[in-house]
C-alpha cells in the first residue's frame, strides 16, 4: 500500500530575522502558502498565511518549512502545535528555560508526528524518497525574559541522507547580523539585498523591511505563480517590554 501524504500543504518561506541588541529583535515573513501538485495539477499559491503568531506570555513563534500533518484523517498544523506547547508556560515572568522547554516539546510533537508517517506504510526506496522531498519543518520561539533580554532558539526537524528524522537547533542572529531562513535563493538575495548600497544607509527596522520588501517583489518577478516567496509581508519588534507588530495582515493576530 502507498504511503499517503505526508505534509500537505507546504509552506515554503522566506523569513528574516535581525537582532539590533540584546533586547531587540525584528521578525519579517511573507505570506505564500504552496501545495505539492496531485495528478499533475499543481494549486495555486494562497498569500494569506500567517507565519508570525503570538503566542502566550507574549512568545512570538514563526514556523516555515512543511506546515499541515495529516496522519489517519487528523490534520494537525505547526502553529497549533506551538500554541498547545506554550499552554504550559507559567503565569510569572519567563526564564530563558521556559522558552527553550516549550520549543522542545514544540520539536518532539513534530518529530512524532513525522515518525508515525515513516511508518505507517513499506519502507522501500520509493517511500522514503517521498518523505524525504517532503519533510523538514523549522520553528522559531521569541520572548523576552527576566533579565531584560529577548530569548530565541529555533529548531528544525528533517530527513538526514540515510533517511533518518534528525532533530537540530539552528544558530541564532547575533547583534547586527541579518538571518535568511527559507528557499537558498531568497536567502541569498536576501543577504546580498542586506548589503546593496540603497539599503545600507536605511536604519532597522526600515532596512530589514525594505529587504524583505524587495526580496519578495524580486521573486515573485522571476518564478510568478510558481514561487515559493509571495504576498503581503508581517513584521514584527520584539523587545524587552514584549512584541509589538510593525506590519501585520488584517487576518493574523
């Protein structure tokens, strides 16, 4: 028997993130949902995703990657996941643990999620391929802490070459770093954007928008309808007080 779907559908994105100090961070996404092609036929994208989500105890989560599981007819996506795993966080001010504690039960849901699928059907070539082509999920949790400072880890969950689900945490923006997570394309016209004389002079976060801006507008040009990059752009401050949204879609919260 073949093995269904896995992630269905994909939300394959580009996402900026720019630490301007220990206690500021900017968050941009773009807002193209894609899906996989069934029976030759490929979707069209939709660009109302809302890849920034507040969660509570003011947690931004930013996922993108493969968004919507479907295991046994029970479809589960990544920001409902995220909103279950912050659920626990306690009511006092939060601690760089708690926010590491949530992300980590964020990832183990996940990784579940995509075991369950490797085996629910034959372990053969086919089958793994399959999952490889469609597995690899990344999410990212921000909050500032007791201390002052704003607190990020992002992790990721994908195939390794032997088809193994591998769990890993991503290196986070240090001060004055620009970081491209999405498509190797947008990621390097992302940073080579970062670097272009006519946004080197403009301050952040109008530099890191004007990036993502851009970038969006650029790619959208290239690959039309087919892009993975696409739609309105959300933006978001996360500091020492909480997060506060620059730009934001009339449908996401």
């Amino acid at each position: 028997m073949p093995l269904s779907p896995l992630l269905v559908p994909l939300l394959a994105s580009l996402v900026l993130s720019y630490r301007a100090s220990p206690t500021t961070v900017y968050v941009a996404a773009d807002s193209r949902l894609t899906s996989p092609a069934s029976q030759g036929v490929t979707p069209p994208p939709v660009d109302t995703a809302c890849k920034i989500r507040v969660l509570k105890g003011g947690v931004v989560f930013v996922g993108t990657g493969n968004a919507l599981f479907s295991a046994d007819g029970v479809e589960t996506n990544i920001y409902a996941l995220a909103a279950h795993a912050a659920a626990a966080l306690p009511s006092r001010p939060l601690e760089d643990a708690d926010i590491r504690d949530i992300a980590l039960v964020w990832q183990n849901l996940i990784h579940g999620r995509l075991q369950e699928k490797l085996q629910a059907g034959p372990q053969n070539t086919a089958n793994t391929s399959k999952v490889a082509a469609t597995a690899g999920t990344t999410g990212s949790f921000y909050a500032a802490t007791a201390s002052g400072d704003v607190f990020a880890i992002t992790l990721r969950v994908a195939l390794d070459d032997q088809g193994l689900l591998r769990d890993t945490e991503e290196p986070q923006p240090q001060p004055g770093f620009l970081v491209a997570t999405g498509t190797n394309i947008a990621k390097q016209d992302a940073l080579e954007l970062a670097t272009s004389s006519q946004n080197v002079m403009l301050p952040w976060p109008r530099r890191l928008q004007a990036i993502e801006l851009q970038t969006i507008r650029e790619e959208a040009q290239r690959y039309g309808r087919g892009s993975d990059i696409g739609g309105r752009v959300d933006m978001i401050q996360i500091t020492s007080k909480g997060p506060a949204w620059i730009l934001r879609k009339a449908n996401c919260r």
